[in-house]
C-alpha cells in the first residue's frame, strides 16, 4: 500500500515571545491568516502579529504502524557506527527523512522505522542513492 502523503496545512497566527506566546487563530488557508492580522493588526499595535505553518498529523502513516524515530550514522561502506531512538522531533520537518553528513563523512540520518534493522535498511538505502548522487566526499 502506497504511504498517503500529508499535505494539509494549518496557518497559526501568533504574537508575544515566551511566557506571552499566544495562538490568536486557526485557519486551513494562509489567505485567512492574513486577512485576519489586517483586520486586527491596529488594534494590537505592540505586538507583532505572525504567521506560523504546520503540518497536520504528521508522520501519520508511521504513527499508526507504531514506527518510532531513530538516528543513525553509517559510513560510506555501510557501517552503521551510532543508532538509537530520538527523544525529540528535532530533525524531522515535513518528511519523514531527514539527512547531512557529519565532519568524518558519515551520513546522519533521522527516519522512522519499526525497528534497529529496519531502520538500518532503509538507511542503507538511502545511503545507496546518496552514493549515486556524489554526496560523499
């Protein structure tokens, strides 16, 4: 079965910083957003107003299969040196993959997978294509 991808979008707008971080709306278009901060921008005029995009249910398929978020180093030659399951989605964005290479030129990768092994081989995969396309140095 083909993974559904998540393109549904939500568009925060919000104002203050830290403590005083607040959501003043939701909306499922960005046009809205906007037409709400010009409505609203005079009588807010200390605050900043902002626009903040998110992605609805993310990593929905890999959730639903009980996936958890790994991260693993592996050499060219496909030594896997570092793996273990993240603690923070810090490395995920909107993809599930999220990948760059460390000062020794191993590949750093953050994926979901079920898990060690799987995880291994589907970053073993993408080590392969990152081959093809000249990543390493």
């Amino acid at each position: 079965m083909e993974k559904e991808k998540q393109n549904k979008l939500a568009f925060l707008v919000t104002r203050g910083y830290y403590s005083d971080y607040r959501v003043c709306a939701v909306f499922s278009e960005k046009s809205l957003a906007e037409k709400y901060i010009k409505q609203f921008k005079s009588s807010i005029t200390f605050e900043e107003l902002r626009i903040e995009k998110y992605c609805l249910n993310p990593y929905k398929y890999e959730l639903n299969k009980d996936y958890k978020p790994f991260f693993l180093r592996m050499t060219k030659a496909g030594n896997c040196t570092e793996i273990n399951v993240k603690d923070s989605s810090y490395g995920f964005e909107d993809e599930n993959i999220d990948f760059g290479r460390d000062v020794d030129n191993n590949m750093c990768i953050s994926i979901f997978a079920k898990d060690e092994k799987h995880a291994i081989k589907i970053a073993n995969e993408k080590r392969v294509q990152l081959i093809q396309q000249d990543f390493f140095l």
